[in-house]
C-alpha cells in the first residue's frame, strides 16, 4: 500500500459525521444571512459602538437527530453575528466581542413571525437545508507521516476531502473543519480565550501555553461558513470563518463564549 492509499484509508477510518449547510427552496427557521428573526429576550449585539453583521440563524430541532452531536442542545435557536469590517481574525484576545453567538431557548413557535428589520443588511439571504456528510481529517491530523505525499498526491488527498462538498460553498456543522491554512484551531481557541496572543510562533511556546494546552481537547467545530458569492459573503481573500465552544459549555447551553477564527488563502 503506497502512502497515498495510506492516507486515504485513514481519514476514512478517522472520519466524523458532520453537516452541509446547503441553499434551499424551503420553507424554515433555519438560514444564511439576510436578518435574523430576533426572539424579544435578545439583544442585537454591539461591538465598538456598531452593530455586528448578522450571519446565520439555526433552528436545532431542525438538525437530524442522527447527525447532532450530544453536546449540542436538542432544541433551541442559534445565532451568529461578526464584524462587517472583518477587522478581526481570532489570533488576539483582544478581538473578543467582535463576533457573538446567542442561543435561545424558545422555539421558532415563540418568536415573533416578522424579522427584525431596523439594522443594516449585510449579506443576502438563503434557507437552508442540512445534508449528513462525512468529514475526513486533514493531513495534519493523520497520526502517520505525509510528507513523503509528492504535489500530485498532496492534491489528491485535498480533493478528497473536499469532494464531499461537491464544489458548492462548505458550510458546515459538526465534525473536521475544512481548514484553509493551518490546522490547529482547537489549540488556537484554547491558549488565545485565556489570553494568549497567537499571533505569532512565541505565543505558543511560553510556558503558560503549555499549561494550558491540554484543554484544547474540549474545543468542538459548531459552525464553518465558507466564502459564499451568491450571498455576497467574503472572508479575506476566498476565506472562511470556524466558530468553535468547548464541549461543556454547550452541554450547559452557553453560548457566551464560543471563539471565532479567520483564514484565508
């Protein structure tokens, strides 16, 4: 077996199960973009003195049950927001606050029918219909060496892992992110919501990230939305956003202090 095949073999041995967030004609709670339909608990969130853009809100009882996780709520309303500047990329602790994900208890029932309509639209709009998928890790967490992969075997294994996609935007819950850059968001999540500055390599070398870095084991992809064209999102240059939570937090159903990472090609 040649280290491809090796590869190959493994990611789908490692595989999780996920969700595709795909464009829909449906009729449902759940969507990208467009403006949220705000339960009259919450609060539009503010950051530096301007709303947040908003990004996406999900109905988690419209989430098959055999592909939900069982950390993540069995019912209840999710909504992301992030800045419309995209000023932030997730390195600094400092970017806390520039984006926000707020969870309801109530159920699409409860909430009023007519979106709230006094903030700007950022982004168009999209029902959504969830698709269960396979997730397969990326090289990086292959516990076997691939650097012997060659190019044209660096790319096979890539187009693989995306395949499951099918060239449509990869919006995701659950599972391996589809990393556009490196693949360490858990550690990356961990070390920078306690403080520490990943902005560069020394970030992760002191020795208070080594302390902490055996919770990054806790963090959980909730949310990864792609560059999307027909909604007018762009993240950097053809980028995507990955919002992660720890495990706990979302057993508990606090969503306060889910991180956000950018990247970008």
């Amino acid at each position: 077996m040649n280290i491809l095949d090796e590869a190959t073999l493994r990611g789908e041995q490692l595989s999780q199960p996920a969700l595709h967030l795909l464009h829909s004609q449906r009729t449902g709670f759940s969507r990208i973009g467009g403006v949220p339909t705000l339960p009259s608990g919450l609060s539009w969130p503010i950051w530096k003195g301007e709303p947040l853009a908003f990004l996406a809100q999900l109905d988690c009882a419209e989430i098959p049950e055999e592909a939900a996780p069982s950390w993540l709520p069995k019912s209840g309303l999710l909504f992301f927001f992030y800045d419309k500047e995209q000023s932030t990329w997730g390195f600094d602790p400092a970017d806390r606050g520039s984006w926000r994900v707020l969870y309801s208890n109530q159920s699409p029932s409860e909430v009023e029918a007519e979106p709230a309509e006094e903030m700007e639209l950022v982004y168009g709009s999209s029902p959504i219909e969830f698709k269960q998928i396979l997730s397969r890790p990326s090289w990086e967490r292959m516990e076997f060496d691939t650097r012997e992969l060659n190019d044209r075997e660096a790319e096979a294994l890539a187009e693989l892992h995306l395949s499951v996609f099918e060239d449509l935007p990869k919006h995701q819950m659950f599972g391996f992110p589809a990393p556009v850059q490196g693949d360490g968001m858990e550690l990356e999540c961990q070390l920078v919501s306690n403080g520490i500055n990943c902005g560069s390599p020394i970030g992760y070398e002191s020795e208070e990230a080594l302390e902490l870095s055996h919770g990054a084991k806790e963090w959980r992809l909730l949310l990864q939305l792609d560059t999307d064209d027909d909604l007018g999102m762009m993240w950097g240059d053809m980028g995507m956003l990955y919002f992660w939570i720890r495990d706990s937090d979302a057993r508990g159903g606090d969503f306060s202090n889910v991180w956000m990472v950018l990247q970008c090609s």
